[in-house]
C-alpha cells in the first residue's frame, strides 16, 4: 500500500479534526470519506488508525470509529500535562541555546508579531496564519532543548490543543493580551533567565485554561 496515500489521508482526516469539519464526538462516515478522499478501504482504515495512536480518534467496540471528544476536563489534563513537559524543555532551551537558536527564536517572533495584532482584530479570518506561526514561535523557543523525547510529546501535546485553541480563539477577555505573553517569553529566553521563561510558560498555558472555564464552552 503506497505510503504517500495514506500519509495524505491521515493529513486531511487530521486537518478536518482539528479544524471541526468532522465535530468532536462524531461518528466517522467510512463510505463518505473514502468516496470523498477516493482512498481504498484498506488505505483509510490504516490511516484511521495512527490518528486512533494520537488520540484524535477513537474507536468503540462494535460501533466504529468518532471523533475524540472535547471536554474542559481533558483540556485540563492537556494543559497540566504540558506544563511538566514545556516548562522543562524551555528552561533546558534557554541554557543550551546558541546563537543559531537566538536567531531562530527572534524571527519566529517577528513573524508571529505581524500577525497577532491583526488575529485580535479579526481570529475568524486571521486565525491559521496565526496557529502556523504560534507554533513556530513555540517550536523555535524550544528548540535548544537536548530531549528529543520531550520535544516529540510536547509536538502531540501541542496538536491536540489546537482544538481548544480554535475554539477559544474568539473569546479572549480584554484583560489578557497573548503578544505580551510572547514577549515577556522572549525577553527571558534572550535574557536567559530559564526559571523565569518556564514560569512564563506555566502561566501562558493556564491563561488558556482559564479563558475556557470563563466563557463556559466546555463541559
């Protein structure tokens, strides 16, 4: 079975997922997505499977395949979970980062920095370009970290939140501004004050949480 195919079913299955074109909690329509991705059985059934292996799928016995639910308690846990893991790779970054990934971090930054105010103003239209560049700015931050370990889960972590993010997005009080968030992250990271980064990192992930308990979508 020709490896590209599957790969590209599992991008667009992932894409539809994260993006809620197949809603959290759906069943999956096997037929219809094969037809609608002219895929083989066998091709989508394999590709179901690695997204079952990253926790957007999930499957129930003599029922099929759904699209794994959304719930402020797993958000919590996602949170929580990255917070152990983000918190060390950033303050494990910022003590191993090089000049290299000064660079990288500062134009990660400028790009994600053109966007955000424009994402403020508008997140319906301007939200993809912002989540692209968010995780590059994340990705760039963390970077320097040694654990390649880490920086594998912290990846999955990641994904699996842009769910929330994109629900979020429209719903973030007046009183949280996320650029300063970024920027209070790289002025630490440049200044390599790694307790404080990871400090920073911890409350930029429970801001999120507490934007979601606040609007009261989740349940």
């Amino acid at each position: 079975m020709p490896r590209s195919l599957i790969e590209q079913a599992v991008n667009r299955l992932r894409e539809e997922i994260l993006r809620g074109r197949l809603p959290a909690g759906s069943k999956l329509a096997i037929d219809e997505i094969r037809t609608r991705y002219r895929v083989s059985g066998g091709t989508l059934r394999e590709a179901l499977s690695l997204l079952v292996s990253d926790g957007l799928i999930k499957v129930r016995a003599q029922r099929g395949f759904y699209v794994a639910p959304m719930s402020l308690e797993d958000m919590q846990d996602l949170a929580r979970t990255r917070i152990l893991l983000e918190c060390e790779a950033v303050r494990q970054s910022v003590k191993h980062g090089d000049v290299e990934w000064e660079m990288r971090l500062v134009a990660a930054f400028h790009r994600l920095s053109l966007v955000e105010e424009r994402t403020m103003r508008d997140p319906v239209n301007h939200f993809d370009q912002w989540e692209q560049d968010n995780r590059a700015f994340h990705e760039a931050l963390l970077s320097a970290c040694p654990s390649t370990w880490t920086l594998r889960f912290v990846s999955i972590l990641y994904m699996q939140m842009e769910r929330y993010r994109r629900l979020t997005s429209t719903h973030n009080p007046p009183d949280r501004n996320v650029s300063d968030e970024h920027r209070a992250l790289l002025d630490s990271a440049l200044a390599r004050e790694s307790d404080r980064c990871a400090d920073l990192m911890r409350v930029h992930i429970e801001s999120s949480i507490s934007v979601a308990a606040q609007i009261g979508l989740l349940r």
